[in-house]
C-alpha cells in the first residue's frame, strides 16, 4: 500500500530524520525550479481534491487566487478537525509534522502568500504545542521567515488557536474566528480567494490536503493520479472508531473496499458480532446498511451510489445491538448544541427534529413523526448560510429511509396525545451570566 | 491585569494579525490561563485593551464553549458523550464520574477540587472513552479503574 503522509519511517517527527529522508527537497525544487504558476499546474494535474469534506480540487481553487494584486493575500490551514469521528489531523500533527509545513510554504509560494495561519482547534493543547514547536525550528533554520531557504520568497507562518466550536471548521466561519469574531459563516458569493480574511483574498486547505503537497511536487503529478481512484486520486487518512477490534487512523488509498477496511486492517466488528450499520465519513454524512457496506468502496464517487458521501473519512462502525434512535438523537443533538444561530431552519430545526427524536425515544413517538423528521430535514437542507444545516438534516432524513423499520418498531401502535410546545431555542445566545 | 511582560506579547500578537481586533481570542485565553475563568471584570479589560466594545467581547465569549464563564474546580473533567465515544462507554463514564464525584453538570465539589462536563467530540474517536482536564491534558482508552486512579492522583498533586 502506497503511504503518502504517514510513512513507515521511525521519529519523522524531528526534523533531523525528515530532512534526512528527503524533507524539504520538494520546498527547494519549487524555489529554485518552478514558477508559482508550473506549481499550481502540477496540483491541478495531480487531480488532488481537498480532504476536509467538500472533496473541491486543490489546483483549482488555488488557481482561483488573484495573480496580480496589490493587496495582501492569506491561507489559512484548516486544523479546526471537529467533525465527530475524525482524528486524521492530529495523527499528521504527531507524527509528520513537517511535511505539512512544508506544504504550506509550497502553497504560500504557489499563490504568492505572505502570511499564513494554520487554525487548531482549541481543545488539541498539545498538538498546538508540537506544531508551535516544529515552527519555531524552521524559523531556526531559516525555512520560515524572511527569505525562505536562501531565496527571494518571505512568508510567515502564525497558530490560530480555536476556542471550541465545532462551526469554525467551515472555511467562512474560521476566517470569522481569525478576525476575533463569533464564528459565524458568511455568504458566499463573495467567495474567501476574492474577498476573505479581513477582505483580502484567502485560500482555505485542510491540513491533510496540505500535506500531500510536497510528495506530489517530489514524485510528480501522474505518479499521484496513479494513486488509488482515478476520479479522487491519493490515500485518504481513515480513521476508523466504534464497534471495532482495533480502532485508528489508517492511511489507504481511495478506493479500498470498506470491508477491507473493517476486516483486514481493523480485525473486523468487535466481540464478534455482526455489523448493523457503518457512517463512513464523519458523522454528517448519510449512513450505510450492513448491505451496502459489503458493497461500497471508500471514495468521494463510489459513496454517491448509496447517497453518501466521503467526508472526512471518519468511520463509524456499529454492531448488531446498536439502538440507532439514540445513535441518531445523539448526533442530532450536537448539530443542535453547534448550530452558530444566524439562520432560522438551521436554528430552530435542529431543535425540532432532537425534541421529536427524544420523544420517541421516550416512546411517546407517532407514525407520522418519522415523516415529520424527514419534512424537517428536508426544509433544513439548501436554505442555510453554510453547510452545517444540511450536515444535520442528511443523518436524520437517510438513516430514518434506510432503517425505517427499525425507528417504527420503536414507535406504539395507538396514538398519543402530545402538548403543544415550541419553545425557541438558541444556545450559543443564552447569556451565562445571569 | 497584565503584567508588563504580557503586555508586550500582546503587542508581538497584535502584529501577527491586520486588524487589532484579532487578537481577542489569544488575549483571552491568556486571561483564562491566568484566573481560571472568564469574569465580567476580565471581560471589560480585555475590551479596554483591544479598544472594542464590552459587548463584543461579551459576544465572542459566549459564543465558545472552552471559554469559561463560571469559576470551574481546580481539576475540570470534560468527559466526551459523542457518538464515537457514547458506542464504546462515554456515557457510562460520565455518569459514573459524576456519581462518584458527586456533582453534576457545571457543579464543584465542596472541596473546590474537581468539576464536570459532557463535552462534544474532541478528536479522540479510537481511543474512547476519553477525559480532557482543564482544557490542556487528554487521557485516552479510560475504564472505571483508571478513572479512579486518576483521582487520586489529582487529589495528591494539590
């Protein structure tokens, strides 16, 4: 198996064995060889699509960046990583480090960006400290910092440290927080690479998109293209967790069978039971039947076949005894707790469907419910500001069409009578301080 | 508030951003490292000191969750509920840590020493269940003995 980012190399997390082993070698080719333009060429080429969800080709939004401006220009890296079931990024922080510097001096360089940050969410105190570490060196060694690696290029780069919230990992969101702000999304249009960061145009990559950066420089863009699926090129870091035997982050390439996965990397579904139910990219992302599973390959367009989606390549597993109304009300609750606020079906939805998810839970529940919780939904998604409205509604419609019997079974025959309360919520409003 | 010190980091922040505002979030989270908390009183500072408006402050704070606004026991427990870890025991744990410590949500021991709270996913899937501490340390892959250890080996670092 082709391994990209995490590589089988003992304590490539000092920067003595990542220099030894190549490190740095594609920053000083791009200096010294390639024009920013042959740089983003290359990424485009390497049909590298971004890994923080969206799966929107690398080289192309970079390429979306004014050439010829006058203003300042900014990336961010994207390190807000708080999509339930995702750890990939902390993995990179801890063990290649480097690499992902290095690809965000190659990216700086390929868009003409002098400064950028790289946002970690606040509750990764300690791998805030590793990467504040790692930079501190490369200012050291003069790989940071005014004229880059003996070349004419300057950039700076500086750690955002979040303060815990989930919405800050949308890219519009995260520029609000960087501005001192709520983090609140924005509309788009005006999209980040006309007007982002305090107005300026901004470019937004997650951290693993980053890093794959320098070994596309190094090996080549057709070498990259060759990697796994054609259509989503590269490895992806899964991190698998649940009802697993040996759950973590492994680096595949796209396109690994999702029982490989399961069972010949991961030691198969714990204490021997058999699998129910599987989210294979974070849980916003639609679920998929023990059936589709045995089917489904891990990339952005095989999961479009079971109305899916990668995401962030965060899996999920269930087993057998798995209650899928309280997995369900649990992930709807935290869509309710992140919600930011701004936009009402957001808002106030995701309330909604959590109330009548937990009154069945408490088996007060009406057959007409599970159609309400998909018209909810269905009135969620599209009509927000960003896409955390529709990361709520997608669990919610799908595992109640794809398990439907399961939630009726959880619902008595006779029909109840239920108070009318709708109460209006916004929690990320409440004033603590009363 | 700040001693000279400090407020020459603050100045270095400042810099690092193209708007003073910007700097909010680092200067309060160096005044939640220094007091332990969020008060009216630091809020107002903070306002005073990036020349913004209480209210915005006010806003920002409570809009994230790592800031506290309630003085929080010497060792805060955020113990993560979410789905990854409620599949492999995050509830039991925290229903047990509450029982054993005897406080719930946003309460303090009598002894001022430890507090607690359901927090949302923290990035710690394959390694449920899991605990932060005052914002800072992860322990990973805990079972109720651990839990137990871990108590009291707080209760004998104060």
């Amino acid at each position: 198996m082709t391994k990209i980012i995490l590589k089988d190399i003992d304590d490539l997390n000092t920067l003595e064995v990542y220099e030894a082993n190549g490190g740095f070698s594609a920053l000083k080719k791009v200096l010294k060889e390639m024009k920013a333009d042959e740089v983003i060429e290359e990424v485009k080429k390497s049909g590298l699509r971004g890994r923080g969800g969206a799966c929107f080709p690398t080289g192309l939004k970079w390429s979306f960046m004014p050439k010829v401006t006058d203003k300042p220009k900014f990336l961010c890296c994207n390190g807000d990583e708080s999509e339930p079931g995702s750890f990939k990024d902390r993995e990179i922080f801890e063990r290649n480090p480097y690499q992902f510097l290095e690809g965000t001096l190659i990216a700086c360089y390929a868009m003409g960006i002098k400064t950028a940050y790289i946002y970690i969410r606040g509750e990764y105190y300690r791998w805030i400290n590793i990467i504040e570490e790692c930079i501190n060196q490369l200012y050291k060694k003069g790989y940071i910092g005014k004229n880059v690696a003996g070349s004419s290029f300057s950039t700076d780069i500086y750690i955002h440290k979040g303060a815990g919230a989930y919405i800050c990992g949308e890219e519009s969101a995260l520029m609000s927080s960087i501005e001192g702000q709520r983090g609140y999304p924005r509309v788009k249009p005006p999209f980040p690479a006309q007007f982002g960061l305090w107005g300026y145009p901004t470019t937004i990559n997650n951290i693993e998109t980053i890093t794959n950066i320098p070994e596309i420089i190094n090996r080549g863009s057709k070498w990259f293209a060759s990697v796994g699926e054609p259509k989503h090129p590269g490895t992806l870091l899964f991190g698998i967790s649940g009802h697993i035997n040996k759950p973590g982050v492994y680096e595949l390439e796209t396109g690994t069978p999702l029982m490989t996965i399961i069972n010949e990397y991961c030691g198969g579904v714990w204490r021997g039971k058999s699998l129910k139910a599987v989210i294979p990219g974070g849980s916003s992302v639609p679920p998929l039947t023990r059936d589709e599973a045995l089917k489904a390959k891990m990339d952005s367009e095989s999961l479009k076949e079971f109305n899916s989606a990668i995401g962030t390549a965060g899996i999920i597993v269930m087993d057998q005894d798995t209650d899928l109304l309280e997995v369900l009300t649990r992930i709807t609750y935290f869509y309710f707790h992140e919600s930011c606020g701004q936009c009402t079906p957001c808002r106030e939805g995701c309330g909604w469907m959590l109330r009548i998810l937990r009154r069945i839970s408490e088996g007060k529940g009406r057959m007409s419910d599970l159609d309400l919780l998909i018209s909810v939904a269905d009135n969620i998604e599209g009509n927000t500001i960003c896409a955390l409205g529709d990361a709520a509604a997608w669990p919610v419609k799908w595992t109640i069409r794809k398990f439907r019997g399961e939630f009726e079974s959880k619902i008595q025959k006779e029909e109840i009578e239920l108070p009318n309360i709708n109460k209006v919520h916004s929690i990320r409003h409440t004033d603590y301080y009363t | 508030m700040f001693s000279e010190a400090e407020l020459i980091e603050i100045e270095k922040i400042k810099k690092r951003y193209e708007s003073p505002q910007s700097s909010l979030l680092p200067v309060l989270w160096m005044i939640q490292e220094k007091e332990g908390w969020i008060s009216k009183d630091s809020m107002s500072y903070a306002a005073e000191l990036l020349n913004i408006p209480y209210e915005y402050v006010l806003g920002v704070v409570s809009f994230y969750t790592m800031f506290f606004k309630k003085p929080k026991g010497k060792f805060h427990l955020q113990i993560c509920t979410n789905v990854s870890c409620m599949l492999r025991g995050g509830y039991e744990l925290y229903k047990y840590a509450c029982k054993k410590l005897g406080i719930n949500k946003e309460e303090i021991t009598s002894d001022g020493m430890f507090s607690i709270e359901e927090v949302e996913c923290l990035g710690s899937c394959a390694t449920a269940p899991m605990m932060q501490v005052n914002n800072k340390e992860y322990f990973e892959n805990l079972t109720f003995e651990k839990f137990d250890e871990l108590i009291e080996k707080f209760k004998k670092e104060i």
